[in-house]
C-alpha cells in the first residue's frame, strides 16, 4: 500500500498541538516514513508556516508540503483571516471570532488526497475536544464522520489518529517532556493568534489555553518530584 514508504501524513501547522503529532508519528514510523502538509489560509498568524518548515527540518522527515488555500478567505469571516475582526467572544456566543468555519474538514480532505498519492492511510491531526474552545470541527464526532466520508470519497482506508482528543493542555505537555521535545515545543513553535512564537502575547485565546496548560503540568512535575525526594 505504501508505494513511496510513507506511512503516515501529519497536518503541521507549526503550533503545539501539531509538533507533538509530529514528534509521535516519527517515533511510531521513523522520520523515512513521515510526510508533513501545512496549509496557508491567508491566517493573520501566519508566520507558523515558517515554523511548520523549520519542524519538519528538525525532525527530518521524508517530505513537507506547503498548500495554499487563498480561496478561503472568499467563503467566510472570522478574527484569523478577515482585517479588522476582534478576536472575542460575543456575549451568549457558542464560539470565538476564531472560528474558521469547516476549516479541519478542508484540511483532512487535503490531507487524504495527498496521502493517497503517497499510498499513505494514516494522518495525524492535533484536535482536542477536552481543551477546545466550542470550535465543532474539533470534536471527536467530526472525525469520525469525517474519516467515513472520506473513505468513501477516495476508496481508501483512511484513518484519522487524533492523540490529544480527550487530552488536556497540560498532559500534552507531559507527552512532548516524555518525548524529549519540551523546549523545541515551548521554544520553537506558534500557537498564538498574533504570530508571537513562544509564550506568545499572553492575551489571545490560544495564548491562554497553552500557558494555563504549562503552568499546570509544571506544577504537577514539581509536586511530583518532591514527593519523589521524600520516599527517597
């Protein structure tokens, strides 16, 4: 099935979530039998596609695909891609200014497509439903809608490998430190809205989930190593 030796693709944004698919996509298959796919979407943030590149170099994989898709911004509005829309929550709101309407299913179909060219069935995608902040594409229903779908789109046996589904911010932080990756993730990636790498600006949404995650797997480390010490 895998003509090209690729195993699995991963959607890289250049954020948190998605470095850590990465990371274990590689330890599961080899970097040999990894590809990565990073989607410009005329994102306000889009300086991540720059840190998706510099991922994919990091953890040398077999191959990095850069897709535009300028398209989107005539489809619909929101605070990622639309000028002059605050990033908010409007009162009695269900979801953010954040929200790119159906963008996870673009990106999955997108990501099918290719994989099949590779004779690739695996994709990575770093949704969440645990953390996430009402967008629907992120819950696990959607993906399992979506990987039905799209193996009857394509006549082929996708499987959409979600890690972080009913994880929080705080154990993905336990996984990229178990993994070895902790300072390339805190240090090398983008998960805010403004385009600030790191601890980014501390006030978006986004922002505010990943720090809040940190602080809390750093305090359960540090409580955890010091009830190591006392048995010790």
């Amino acid at each position: 099935m895998d003509k090209n030796g690729i195993k699995a693709v991963v959607v890289l944004s250049g954020g948190q979530d998605s470095a850590i698919c990465l990371a274990l996509a590689v330890k599961k298959y080899g970097a040999e039998k990894v590809a990565a796919i990073t989607f410009e979407y005329s994102q306000r943030h889009a300086i991540e596609t720059k840190y998706a590149a510099n991922l994919a170099k990091r953890f040398n994989i077999a191959e990095h695909k850069i897709v535009s898709l300028d398209f989107y911004r005539e489809l619909t509005t929101n605070a990622l891609m639309t000028p002059g829309v605050e990033i908010k929550r409007e009162k009695n709101a269900k979801c953010p200014t954040t929200v790119v309407e159906g963008r996870n299913a673009f990106f999955l179909l997108a990501a099918a497509v290719w994989a099949k060219s590779l004779g690739a069935a695996v994709i990575y995608t770093g949704v969440s439903e645990a953390d996430f902040s009402g967008y629907p594409d992120c819950r696990n229903d959607f993906i399992k809608a979506q990987q039905k779908s799209m193996r009857l789109a394509l006549d082929w046996p996708v499987k959409i490998v979600t890690p972080f589904m009913r994880k929080t911010k705080a154990e993905e932080w336990e996984i990229a430190d178990r993994l070895g990756i902790l300072d390339l993730v805190k240090n090398e990636t983008v998960t805010c809205y403004n385009g600030i790498p790191g601890e980014g600006c501390k006030k978006c949404p986004a922002c505010k989930l990943r720090n809040r995650g940190l602080k809390e797997f750093e305090k359960s480390r540090a409580l955890t190593s010091k009830a190591r010490r006392a048995r010790g």
